[in-house]
C-alpha cells in the first residue's frame, strides 16, 4: 500500500507499526520494494530514539517510520504532532480493543 501511495505521488507522512520482532524484516522489505523511500525505524535506546525524533521526525525528512507497538506508545508525545497521512498496523488485532491504549492514540 505504501509503495502504491509513493508511486502516485500522495503526500504526507506514513507510519507503519508493527510487532518488535518483525522490524528487521519490514526494513528489508521496504530496501527491497521501495528503495526511494526515505525509511526511519524508530528504535534503540532512549537516547537513539530522541536523536532520530529530533533529527529526522520533527524536521520531516522522512516519508514512513517503522516502529513496533510499544516505542509508539512510549514515543507518542514526541511524534503526535506530525501530520501523519496513513498508519498501516501489522496484525491489526491490537486495536480491535477501542479501550487499548494503542486505539486511543
């Protein structure tokens, strides 16, 4: 779907989450699929994390960031403010709980 939206020229900022364990294999996917895509995988150390908020999110140069459930929710307040176009969420289940936190986010 990403890639669909890249090629048609959408605009804007997308993000995909996804469990923690699969993250290495959505970064090969979009390398492999998309190599144009200006990728940010939001994880590390808190410290990496605030780097790449501060560098690359804020400043918008970015076009999707991948990232697992929980750095999302953790992370939440310092990347609520970008305009974001579309979330594709990997084993969507997580937010068929309106009352989770994911949901509410």
């Amino acid at each position: 779907m990403i890639a669909l939206l890249a090629q048609s020229g959408a605009p804007g900022f997308h993000a995909v989450l996804a469990p923690k364990s699969t993250l290495s294999n959505w970064e090969k996917e979009f390398a492999k699929w998309l190599p144009s895509c200006r990728l940010v995988v939001l994880q590390g150390t808190s410290e990496e994390r605030r780097e790449l908020v501060r560098t690359k999110i804020k400043t918008g140069q970015f076009d999707v960031m991948l990232t697992s459930y929980e750095l999302f929710l953790r992370e939440k307040n310092a990347i609520r403010k970008v305009k974001w176009r579309y979330f594709s969420i990997d084993e969507a289940h997580r937010i068929k709980n309106e009352k989770s936190q994911l949901s509410m986010v």
